[in-house]
C-alpha cells in the first residue's frame, strides 16, 4: 500500500509546519487546512486564509496503545492523545517524552518535529509532529 | 413510502472458520434466509451486500455479482450491489434493502452481509479495521481503532465517572447472552475480574473490552407489506430506518464521548415511527468495545447521557432487565465479522419480535430496535422493526 509513487510526491506539508487556515467570514480555523468553511460553506469559498499554528495546545482525551500496527511495535506501549490546539482546532498524535502514566486530560502540550514511521529498516522515513509535556506547565 | 416487511432470515455460525469461504458463508446465510421466506430465486428483484474490506481481507472486490453468482442467481441477472460503510456496511446494505422497496422499485430484496476476516493474521485484521478510521490524521501517527475507542473511553471517565468496572460490565452481560446463542463466536459467561484482568490493548480497554475478529455472514428477505402475507404469518415491519454521517476522524467531532451520528439517526428513526425509546423493548447495539455499548444506551436516548455506565452496573441491560441490550450476545460475544454485523442485528430483532429467540427470548417482545457503526461514529444507522 505504501510503495505508490504518487503518495510521495503529494506529500503532505500540513504534518511538517502546523499550516492551517482560517475562514475570513467566521474566523474558525481549521488544521489540516480545508478548501471551505464547513460553517460558511460557498461563503468561504475562496476566503479561506493560510495561518500558521503555534503547536501548543491541551490534552482532550488520550490511551496508552499496548498493542501497536507493524510500524509501531517498537514503542509500546505509547500515549496518543487528541489535543486542542490554542488557536481551537483538535488533532490527534503521539505524546513523546515522558512516563505514559504521566499523560492527563487538560496537561499542557507543545509540537516536536519528529520521524513518525519508516517502511522497513531501508524504506522511506516519514515524518511529523508529535508533542511534548509544555515546558512552563505545572499542570 | 410503502411499509417493508422481514420475510426470511438466515444466519451462519460466527466465529474463527477456518474451513469455511467467503463464498460458502455468504452461499449459506442467503439459502437459509430463501428457505425461511419461502421464496424462490426468480422472486427476487434485487440483492444488496455488505461487505466492508473484501478486497483487503479475501482479495477480492466485486462481490455484489459475485454473491448473486455464488447464490445461483446469474442467468437470472439480478441487479446485485455493494454498499459499503465501514462496520455500518450491513446496516447501510438494509437500509438500501428497505428503501427500494419503499420506494415502489421493487417487491422483494434479499439483503445480505459477510466478512471473512481469519483468511490474513490479526495484524492485517486489525489494520484492515483502521481504514475505517482517518488513514492520514489518526492511524498515520500511531493511533489504532481500539486506541481510538480507548480515547472516548477516558474522556467518557473524565467527564462522567464512568470506571473500568462498568466497562467490563458490558462485556459480562454479552458474554452471558451470547451463551444462549448457538450461532455466537462465544457460548461460555465470563467473569468480572476476567475481564479486569485481560491483557490490556490500548489503555483504558483491554483485551475483553473488543469485539474479536470474526467470519460469518447473515441474510434477511424483505417485502412490500402488502405482499408479505403471501410468504409469512408471523409479519416484522420495518417502521424506520434512519442514517447519519459525521467526520472520520473522533477529534473532529462536536464531543468525544457523543456519537452525533447515533444521535441523529436515531431521532430520523423515532420520528419516521412515530415512537419515543420508551416505546422500544429492546435493542442491538454496536458493541465493537465496550464503550461503545454505553455511548449507545445514552445516545439512542434509552438512558441519560452520562448515566450509560451506571445502567449497566445496575443491570437495566441484561436479559431481564427493564430494558435488554444485545440479547444476541452483541458483536462481543456473537462476534463481529464486520459486513454482517448490521444484518445479523436485524436477524436478532426480527427473531425476537417473532417470538423464536429460544432461551433468550423477551417476553412480548413488540418492538426493536438496530443499530449499526461504521468507523468510530463516522457513519450511524438505525432501524427499528415492530411485529405486526
């Protein structure tokens, strides 16, 4: 599934630079980037606004995988959190970085650019964010 | 819209069928479902099957010819289609059923539903199941479907105190239903402290907490009401049939311990029968995990959002309870191969409300309901069935 040509080429810039954008009729911003607003529709068609995102964001919801895909074996067991962007979007991803009985709802988290998976041990490596405990919270 | 009426139902065993195809569980549950009706082939106006990844799980695609050939069906060139929606695909493959009748197209469909999922090892099985979550932004970065049921879970505790314990409830319940089932991938009750114990998956649902991975098929007649007298003295309407849609992706959702999509076909399905969940007597749910039955008791409105978990402690859900969920033993203990599932909740209904579900029989049984998941909420549908 993964050796598709095309799939490479159409990489996705949105998982290395926290890229979204913003509907100029609402003001809602959206992560991954979507070509309307699905609250102003055909009024935002068009209007949809680039905007970088600052990457920290809180813990919604989370689960320790103890039995991971292919891939993700080796790191078991890992938090993966959904987590609420500052600027209001959620997204879900790994939380690196600390003991996975660390992990809270409401714990403060910021991005961290790192290799996601790789297609065997001379596959290509893919990356992205994951995110790490906020260094000034106490939370 | 024409009333619908369930004619015929046929079933096969659930469970790890090593010797068994895809082509002769879905060949089986069809002629069972035939003979029950009392049709004959060329009554036939159309076929729908669910099947939500035969081309991962038997490397095949095309399979709505495919099962009209394998039924006997191809010199007579029956319209044969696949619906797929995920673990929705055979509720959604009903829903089709339903309305081409309603609709005035046709008088008889036979619907059916099948995955054959032991053919590839676990690990394909289990990521073949997370297509049915968001590929690009959940599985890309680890998330697998339990973990993503594991995160509605922890919030549902956050937010309501819902406990393991509670969770393991359901898995308890379904696993004590499912032993009065002899078509269930599970026939033995198990304990609490089995459950508590179990492996865990993805924190905070361990290995008793998910549905298994599964073959079987299931198959269903319907008819135009009007006609089904014909066929059967013991008549099931299908009062309702509603569907919803919400994002792939659990973090897109308004709530993430809600599924929208549950809520909102549910009310389609409640205001085309013109019934409030008072009305019902029981229900299949979607138990993919055990969360998902508590999310489901509460979203379809049978208890208050939040108190699902209490429900189930307090035993409101079990076979004698007020209100009895999964009677069949839910996709936990009958099993969940995932293109049947949405069929096999009607064949349950459609027995109870014809008073032959043997020992796990409601009492009186008038009116139940089906509802069937696709992904972690991303597609929802709902039907309810009345004896007439």
């Amino acid at each position: 599934m993964k050796e598709g040509v095309a799939r490479f080429w159409r990489e996705i810039p949105q998982r290395y630079n926290f890229l979204g954008n913003v509907c100029s009729s609402c003001d809602r911003v959206f992560f991954p980037p979507r070509e309307a607003c699905p609250f102003c529709r055909r009024k935002s068609m068009g209007k949809m606004k680039e905007q970088y995102l600052s990457g920290h964001g809180e813990v919604i919801s989370y689960t320790v995988i103890h039995v991971g895909p292919e891939d993700f074996e080796e790191q078991v067991p890992y938090p993966v959190a959904i987590i609420q962007l500052d600027e209001g979007p959620r997204i879900t991803g790994q939380i690196v970085d600390c003991d996975p009985d660390d992990v809270k709802i409401g714990m403060k988290v910021e991005s961290t650019f790192r290799k996601i998976q790789q297609d065997g041990c001379s596959g290509a490596i893919y990356y992205g964010y994951k995110f790490l405990k906020s260094h000034n919270s106490n939370k | 819209m024409r009333d619908v009426a369930v004619i015929g139902v046929g079933l096969t065993k659930f469970g790890e069928l090593w010797d068994r195809s895809f082509r002769q569980l879905i060949a089986e549950a069809g002629s069972k479902a035939i003979l029950d009706a009392g049709i004959e082939g060329k009554d036939i106006d159309a076929l729908y099957i669910g099947s939500m990844s035969s081309g991962r799980f038997v490397d095949q695609e095309h399979v709505g010819a495919l099962v009209a050939e394998v039924s006997g069906f191809s010199h007579l060139h029956i319209p044969a289609t696949r619906v797929e929606g995920a673990c929705a695909s055979g509720g959604l493959a009903v829903r089709e059923g339903f309305l081409s009748i309603a609709s005035g197209m046709n008088d008889i469909v036979i619907v059916g539903g099948i995955e054959k999922m032991n053919d590839v090892g676990g690990t394909a099985a289990t990521e073949t199941l997370a297509t049915a979550a968001d590929q690009e932004w959940e599985a890309f970065f680890g998330a697998t479907f339990p973990g993503i049921y594991a995160m509605i879970a922890t919030r549902h505790m956050h937010e309501y105190g819902t406990t393991r314990e509670d969770l393991a409830h359901v898995a308890v319940k379904n696993h004590a239903n499912g032993a009065l089932n002899p078509y269930a991938q599970y026939q033995s009750p198990i304990s609490l402290e089995s459950v508590l114990r179990a492996t865990m998956v993805a924190y905070p649902l361990g290995l008793m907490d998910c549905s298994p991975v599964s073959d079987g098929a299931a198959s269903i007649v319907l008819c135009a009401a009007d006609k089904a007298k014909k066929y059967t003295d013991k008549l099931v309407r299908i009062a309702a049939s509603g569907q919803a849609s919400d994002t792939l992706a659990l973090h897109g959702r308004r709530d993430i311990c809600t599924l929208d999509a549950t809520v909102h076909a549910s009310r389609m399905a409640y205001k085309q029968a013109k019934v409030t969940p008072k009305d019902i007597d029981f229900a299949e749910v979607h138990d993919c995990f055990t969360i998902a039955e508590i999310c489901a008791i509460e979203d379809l409105g049978i208890v208050e959002k939040g108190q699902g978990g209490k429900a189930v402690q307090q035993g409101i859900t079990t076979l004698n309870g007020s209100f009895p969920v999964n009677t069949s033993g839910g996709l936990k203990a009958k099993g969940h191969p995932v293109g049947a599932t949405g069929v096999a909740q009607v064949v349950e209904a459609t027995l109870q409300l014809r008073g032959d579900a043997g020992k796990r029989q409601v009492p009186d049984a008038k009116r139940g309901m089906a509802h069937n998941v696709g992904g972690s909420g991303a597609t929802c549908v709902v039907h309810i069935l009345e004896a007439m």
